[in-house]
C-alpha cells in the first residue's frame, strides 16, 4: 500500500479506536491506546498486511512520540512536584534503576541488560495521567503523588538513554547533558521573566484567528528543544520534555487566563493526529511474528510484565508518602508500574543498534503493551472502591 493509503488507514484507526473505546468502556474501561496498537497490528504485515512503510509515516510517528512526551512535561505542576514527595519520587526510581540493571543483565546479559533494565524503570506519564483525567481523579491528593512519581518514571529514564545507550563515553554524554541542562535553564529564565503587555494582548487578540499566535510559539518551541537535543547528540525526547515544561511557564506566565483553552488547541493537535500515529504505527511494526513463535519471546513476556511490578511498582509502594496507606498504595504501585512509549523507544534504540533481538523487543513491548491494558484498569477499580466507601476527593490536599 501507498504511503498516502496507509496514512488514510491509520487515520481511520485513529476514529474507529475512541468509538470502540467509548462502546466497550460502560462496560469495562479499557484505555483508548490499547485499541489503537491492537488495531495496529490487526491491520500490520503478520496480519491482514494492508499498512505500508515509508519515510513520511516513521517521520509522523516520531512526531507523535516527540508530541507525547511534550504534553506529559507540560502537565507537571511544579508546586506540587516537590518536598518530600519528590525526593520520595527520585529514591523510589534510583532504586528501580539499580535493580532494573542488575536484573536485565542476570537475564539476558551485560550488553542487553542496559536496555531492558532502563525500560522496566519508566512510566508511561501521557497514559496515566490521561486515565486520571478521564477518571477525574487527578486534581485529588492521589492524582498529585501520582504525578511526581510518573513524572520522574519519565523523566529520569530519558535521562538514562542518553547516558546509558547513546554509544558515547559516560563523561562525554555527562557534559552534553549538562550544556543542554544549561541551555534549557536559559530558557526556564527567559520563560519566568515577565511578559510585555503586547504579548499578553497578541494571544488574546489572535487566539480565536487565523493567526493563533500562542499555539505557532508552542510549536517553534517545542521545534527548538528538539533541534537543541538533536545538534547535542542527545536524545530528542529529551528536548520534547523540555519543551513542555518551558512551554507551561510561559502560557501561565504571560496569559495565564487563556492557558487552559491554548493547551486544548495544542491537545487537539496532539492526540487528534500526531499521538494515534505514534500508537497505530506502533502496532504495525510489532513483531507479533516473533511473539508467536512459540519460543523464548513468548516466555518472556509474563516475565518482563512481572518485572515491571517488582523493579518499578516495589520501590514506588515502599517510598510512597506516609498518608497514603492500603488501596491507595496499591493503586499507585500499579500506576506507576505502567509503561509503553518510553519501553517502544528503548528498544527501537536496542534493534537499531543491534544489541536487542526482535524476540526480545516484542516480549518487553508486549508486556508493556499488557501493562496499559491491565494495571491502571485494576488500579481505578482499587480507587473506585474506595471512594465508593465514602472517600470524600474534594477534602484532599497538600
């Protein structure tokens, strides 16, 4: 199929997906993701075989990925994403780490043991907190110790990649992460400096036109951070993080009346074309072939969804705040042990660098991929039963 035709294809993936989605969900709520990667793959070449490859859908599926991880930075609230329970959130992933790389070498070997051990140590910030905000559970108390926690499931196995599995000298990656820290602190600086009252008044003059003045910075922003980390050698999901957390200080710095309403329109952009790529092609480059095999890829996979409950979920339950106590913690634990883009981006890097087998890709991106569908389904129904017992959400605060 053309590139044009697969594009059509996976565009209609991306309508069918939240109707499926909406229909199953009064029943049982399953997140939209997992009908976007299964239908994916149902239309992939181990399948059907109707979606094509080409140059054009790797660069949109970039693009959502980069989209992705720029909506999770700018959803970090910094006033509540610190004290205790960052430091908390810092230990429980450092721990996770440790364990991560000790456990992913004893099981598959020093040089693959990097991949997999940074993979089972991230959270999937973008799915999480879309599940909390559907839930309408992530203003709660909850939903902000959640929030550190994925937020540095997310941020700190960025940071690992390009420490870890950039191919350079631990020393030499040390100093680039340092010029783009110090590059990206400029930016902070100039995001927190006041904004001149014409700024403020081009927003809200162009943010109902064919201008869209706030929505155009957000994207050159966003553009910047990308080509900043990408000139540093770095990765760009790197640059895409920043970006979201630069982009946040300026909109709620400058307008911050219409901040809410420019994040719908940047949303918009975001989960309504770029992020269901990413997804869709997601499922039509998973190997189902090698899952299905019948061998060690298969075995793996309950293996891999385990270890994300033991190496990330554990140290989570072990550190979480002290107020937090029985269907809470379990809940978080599980929340936190969720993962997908960053796991589908570890071991793209692993294959491409031909470290990681395809066997191996698929049990870890599989059991990710179970992850998003099981864990935060079981973790709402711990929530719901609370609050169900008379939990007041409103009462909660920091």
């Amino acid at each position: 199929m053309s590139q044009s035709g697969t594009l059509i294809l996976i565009m209609s993936i991306a309508v069918l997906a939240p109707l499926l989605a909406y229909g199953i969900g009064r029943r049982l709520p399953v997140s939209l993701v997992i009908f976007e990667i299964v239908l994916g793959i149902l239309v992939g070449p181990d399948v059907l075989g109707w979606a094509g490859e080409g140059e054009v859908i790797d660069t949109l599926s970039d693009l959502g990925l980069a989209m992705l991880i720029f909506l999770a930075g700018y959803e970090i609230e910094f006033d509540k994403v610190r004290g205790d329970t960052l430091k908390r959130s810092v230990g429980a992933w450092l721990i996770a780490l440790a364990a991560g790389l000790t456990l992913g070498m004893l099981l598959t070997g020093a040089s693959k043991g990097v991949y997999i051990g940074t993979a089972l140590t991230s959270t999937a910030l973008g799915a999480v907190l879309s599940v909390l905000r559907d839930a309408g559970d992530l203003r709660s108390r909850f939903g902000s110790v959640m929030m550190a926690m994925s937020a540095v499931g997310e941020f700190g196995p960025i940071i690992a990649i390009t420490l870890l599995l950039s191919g350079r000298a631990p020393g030499r990656s040390t100093v680039l992460l340092a010029a783009f820290a110090l590059l990206t602190a400029g930016a902070v600086f100039w995001a927190l400096r006041p904004r001149r009252p014409w700024f403020s008044h081009v927003i809200d003059k162009t943010l109902h036109s064919s201008g869209q003045f706030a929505v155009r910075l957000v994207v050159l922003l966003l553009a910047v951070m990308l080509g900043v980390s990408g000139a540093l050698g770095l990765d760009t999901l790197l640059g895409a993080f920043a970006a979201g957390l630069i982009t946040r200080l300026v909109l709620h710095g400058a307008a911050p009346r219409s901040a809410g309403e420019i994040l719908a329109k940047v949303e918009a952009m975001g989960f309504g074309f770029l992020v269901p790529v990413f997804y869709v092609v997601t499922g039509i480059e998973f190997d189902l072939d090698a899952l299905l095999s019948g061998g060690r890829a298969l075995l793996l996979l309950p293996v891999f969804l385990l270890l994300f409950l033991l190496v990330r979920g554990l140290p989570v339950y072990a550190l979480a705040p002290r107020d937090l106590q029985g269907r809470d913690r379990r809940a978080l634990t599980l929340f936190a042990s969720t993962a997908l883009p960053l796991v589908v981006a570890i071991t793209t890097i692993g294959v491409d660098d031909k470290v990681l087998g395809t066997e191996e890709a698929a049990a870890l991106v599989g059991a990710a991929m179970l992850s998003v569908l099981v864990f935060p389904l079981v973790g709402l129904r711990l929530r719901g039963e609370k609050v169900e017992k008379g939990e007041s959400e409103g009462a909660e605060t920091w």
